[in-house]
C-alpha cells in the first residue's frame, strides 16, 4: 500500500511494476540522467518504481519492510524502508524519505544527496540533523 504522498504523485507519473529488473532498470536510467551514481538504490526487492518528471518526484516500493546494505569501499551501512521517496533535480535527490544511515551505533536520518559542483567526483549525503559527509563516486557504482 502506497503512501498518500506517493499517491498525490502518481497521476501523470511513468511507473514500473511488479518487475523487479524493470524497477530497478527505471531507477538506473533516472539516477544517470540526474548525474548522481548508478548504484544509490542497491534493491533486489523492487516492486515499484515510479517518477513524475513534472513534479520532480520519484518513489520505489519494495516487497521486504526494510533491507540494510553496506557499501564495502566507504564501509557505511544504509538502510533502505519498504518506500523510499525523494525530489529529483540534476545531481541532487531533495527531501528524502525512508533512507537512513548507520554512523556509530546511532541511525541517522537521510534527507538530501548531490554531488557539488566544487567536488564533482564526490557525492554528498546530509542528514536531517544537519550533518553531512562526502564519498568517492566509485563507492556507489553498480556491483556487476
């Protein structure tokens, strides 16, 4: 069941479902044309993808209630809840919803991630607490 906001937003929207490669094919393709690394989303349970280009807003729902990855080269764990939503502009996913981020034992809240034109090769996370912290690109390539 879809939230009120991803349901606000599905109207006009281009949306993929039920197949997870075709979900996470869409989220690819979105992420590469807003310039922000191919790997950022990390999900085998994909159910649906969806962005409205005119709202500028785009979700994901995925079958499990919440999957934790790590990305091995930056040893960060992020946690990813069934519904992921976020404000698309180029090189910056704004307004985030159902991300998180493990920094000692404390899980912090993900609300904005862009690359800064000052330091292309790097991508910039910012919680909700106002703390940010930048990686490597190459962190979040896509694992073959």
């Amino acid at each position: 069941m879809a939230s009120q906001t991803i349901e606000t937003h599905r109207a006009g929207a281009d949306v993929v479902r039920g197949d997870t490669a075709a979900c996470r094919k869409a989220a690819v393709e979105l992420l590469a044309e807003i310039g922000l690394p191919k790997g950022l989303f990390p999900l085998d349970d994909m159910q649906e993808f969806g962005y409205n280009r005119a709202a500028g807003f785009m979700w994901l729902v995925q079958g499990k209630k919440k999957t934790e990855h790590t990305f091995k080269k930056i040893k960060q764990t992020v946690s990813y809840a069934g519904e992921v939503t976020a404000f698309v502009e180029n090189g910056k996913l704004r307004k985030i919803t159902g991300v998180k981020t493990k920094e000692l034992m404390l899980w912090l809240t993900v609300v904005e991630v862009y690359i800064d034109d000052a330091a292309p090769g790097k991508v910039t996370f910012k919680t909700g607490t106002g703390l940010s912290d930048s990686f490597d690109a190459t962190a979040f390539e896509l694992a073959l």
